[in-house]
C-alpha cells in the first residue's frame, strides 16, 4: 500500500491558525469575564444569601419536626421505618418535666435497630 503525502506550505496555513488562535482567545475572555461578574454578583449579595440560607434551614427543621409529629413515622431508609410517636412535653407549674420511653431523634438517624429508650426527668429535685 503506498501512502500518499501532501506537502503543505507552513504561510499557507498560518491565517487559519491565526483566526483560530484569536477566535480561542475571544472565547477564554469572555468566560474569564462572565465568571469574573458572576462572582462580584454573587459577593454583594453574600449577606443577604447567608440569612436566605438560615431562614431555610430553620423552616426545614420545623417542617421535618411537624412532619415527624403529623405522621408519627421516622424513616432511617427506604427499607427500614419506625413508629415514632410524638409528643411536646407539658411543663407543670413547677417547672418539672417528666418524659418517658424518649429516643433522640438524632440516634433514630445513625442506626438500623431502635435506640433503649429512657425515661427523662427535667426539673425534679431529689
């Protein structure tokens, strides 16, 4: 099989190259500069994005606490749930409060298997 070349003169190519080369540039300025405004946005506004973020994030744990409340189910998984029943403590007049069989929420979160629940005494002196 004979193999063909082409012999091509190096000036014949260089304005392709050249347009080429700008054209790249042209391209690497403008996303250089698109960044560059987006994050000068983004400062200005870090402020108000900051308390946005906190604002979500306590509406998230009041929703996730009502919905916990609401359907008295705490799922660790897909594949595994369990029947939390719910409920805000009473503080009597003596400022003692008295829960029995609690589970932190956070542990229900960790593990496959139910934490021992214990029964919590606030306020109460011996």
């Amino acid at each position: 099989m004979d193999r063909f070349f082409a012999a091509v003169e190096p000036h014949v190519l260089r304005p392709e190259l050249d347009a080429y080369a700008a054209s790249e540039g042209k391209v690497a300025a403008f996303v250089n500069q698109t960044c560059s405004d987006l994050m000068r946005e983004i400062r200005a506004e870090m402020h108000n994005i900051q308390k946005s973020m906190a604002v979500v994030a306590r509406l998230d744990v009041l929703l996730a606490r009502s919905r916990m409340m609401d359907e008295g189910y705490y799922s660790i998984n897909d594949a595994t749930s369990y029947k939390v029943v719910g409920q805000i403590p009473l503080i009597g007049s003596q400022g003692v409060v008295d829960v029995e069989g609690f589970m932190h929420p956070m542990l229900l979160e960790v593990g496959t298997e139910l934490p021992v629940p214990i029964d919590l005494k606030l306020g109460e002196k011996n």
